[in-house]
C-alpha cells in the first residue's frame, strides 16, 4: 500500500509539480499524492492538481476566520482522504503546536536556505534570498526537514549546498535554488519518509 500523501501550497505550485513529475518518472514509488489543500483560492497549484486528476481544497484562514477553524477545516480533509503524510511545499501559514503535535515526523517542509542559516519566523519566500544577498554568503541551498512547533526548527532530513553567483538576484537565486536542490530533496525525502510509514517505522 502506497503511503497517502497531502500537500499543502499557497501560490504557484512548482514544488507540488516537482512531486508530481516525480511520481510520474518513478522517483516517487512508495507515496501517492492524494489530496492538495490550497491557503489561497488563486493558487495556481490548485490548477496543476486539477492537470494531474488530484483533488483540491482550499483552506483560507482569512475566510475562516480563526486559526482553530483554520486548523479543523485542514484536519477535516486529512481525515476525508485518509492521509497519512504531509508535505508542505510553498505554504505561507504557520501551523499551531495544536495541530503539529498530532503529527509527529509526518509533516515535511522544504526551506530556501542551509538550516540554521535564514530561517524561522520573520524568513519564507523571497526574504530568505535577499538576506543570503544582502549577508554576502556565497553558498546557500535547500533543506527538506520535519515540522515541529518552532518554525523551520524540526530534525533535519536531506540538504544541498547552491552557489550564489556574482550579479545574481533574489529572483534568479530562488530560480536556481528551486531547480538545484528544492525540486531534487524534495521528492527524494518524501520518498523517504513514504516508505518508512509504509513500513511501519514511523508511529
């Protein structure tokens, strides 16, 4: 039985693809993508799980209204499509210890930079690029880790080191970035940890 797989996105959805193409080139064997929840309405990832015959839910926190309702609608669609893994890829709301709690080694992120360097709370998206620029670091990177209650402070899985460039932008890093190390560690861990629960592994 293949380990049901929930990934949860706010924007464009090029990880969300990265582990669709990864499903589909036999990189990702031992998980299934059964469920995408959106934070965002206007997400175009919504539009790639359509393309890929995976059902979509969006899950606004603004329209809900509180992170609790917030929380319960996301639990509630875990629960409709018997989920068993979650990979956070691109989703921009922080998850409570309430919600995080109830699973443990099960949620998977993927960070824009080398943990700990440029991360935690005031660091997502494109910030975490411009920091790496403006701290004149010439290596950064990606690293997949679990989701625990402190923001990008769960156990490491995989990372990978990403030359910055002379001239480059937070616009041309994140490009190179996602193509260099998020689109490759994230299928890679998600694979991992698919198969760890496949074998009953991880409780």
């Amino acid at each position: 039985m293949k380990t049901k797989i929930a990934v949860m996105v706010s924007g464009g959805g090029t990880n969300l693809q990265a582990l669709l193409d990864a499903q589909k080139s036999g990189i990702l064997t031992a998980g299934e993508i059964v469920l995408v929840i959106a934070s965002n309405a206007k997400a175009y990832a919504i539009t790639r799980a359509e393309k890929a015959g995976v059902p979509a839910v969006v899950c606004s926190r603004k329209e809900l209204g509180s992170q609790e309702a917030f929380e319960a609608a996301i639990s509630q669609a875990l629960a409709d499509h018997g989920v068993e893994l979650i990979v956070l890829a691109g989703f921009m709301s922080i998850l409570s210890e309430n919600f995080t709690s109830q699973w443990p080694r099960r949620i998977l992120n993927v960070h824009p930079s080398l943990i700990p360097s440029f991360c935690g709370q005031r660091f997502y998206g494109m910030k975490v690029h411009e920091a790496a620029l403006e701290y004149g670091v010439k290596v950064t990177g990606a690293t997949v880790h679990f989701v625990n209650e402190v923001p990008d402070g769960g156990e490491i899985l995989l990372q990978k080191a990403v030359d910055i460039l002379p001239g480059d932008t937070p616009e041309v890093l994140q490009k190179r970035v996602m193509e260099q190390a998020e689109w490759i560690l994230l299928p890679q861990a998600t694979q991992m940890v698919s198969e760890e629960i496949g074998k009953g592994k991880v409780q």
